[in-house]
C-alpha cells in the first residue's frame, strides 16, 4: 500500500505589517497590524482607532499612514514636478 503525503508550504507574513515596535505588548502588536490592514483596505475604524489608544499604545494611528501609502491611496512624496 502506498501512501501519499501532500505537503502544503506555509505562508508566513512579513514587512511592515509586521513591523511593530520591539517594546510593544501583545496588544499593542494587535493594534498595529489592524491599523495596517484597515489603511491598506482604506478603511478607517474609528472605534479601534480609540480602543487601542485608551490602552496606552496608539499603534494603530501610528502605522496608518504607512499602509495607506502602500496600498497607493497617498501620492508617492518621493516624485516632484
């Protein structure tokens, strides 16, 4: 009897997703990636935004800008005309 396996490769994400300070704590890790996923789907919760800067930790606003960039709802600054 022959047996086959199927392996599926795991995905892991990276980048600035990811790229929440060292210091941050579980929570605070949670805000930024929301805040990085809310402003990459140009979708702004405001209601997060606050629960995560009532715990000390304003990761969500902090990484905001960056993930709107990323996904091109803000003009590349680096260009001049």
């Amino acid at each position: 009897m022959m047996i086959l396996t199927m392996s599926t490769a795991s995905v892991f994400a990276e980048g600035p997703r990811l790229d929440y300070p060292d210091d941050a704590t579980e929570e605070g890790a949670d805000c930024w990636v929301d805040g990085y996923d809310a402003g990459f789907a140009g979708k702004y919760d405001k209601n997060r935004a606050n629960e995560c800067k009532d715990k000390g930790e304003d990761n969500y606003n902090s990484v905001w800008g960056y993930s709107c960039k990323d996904a091109g709802y803000m003009p590349d600054e680096s260009l001049s005309l």
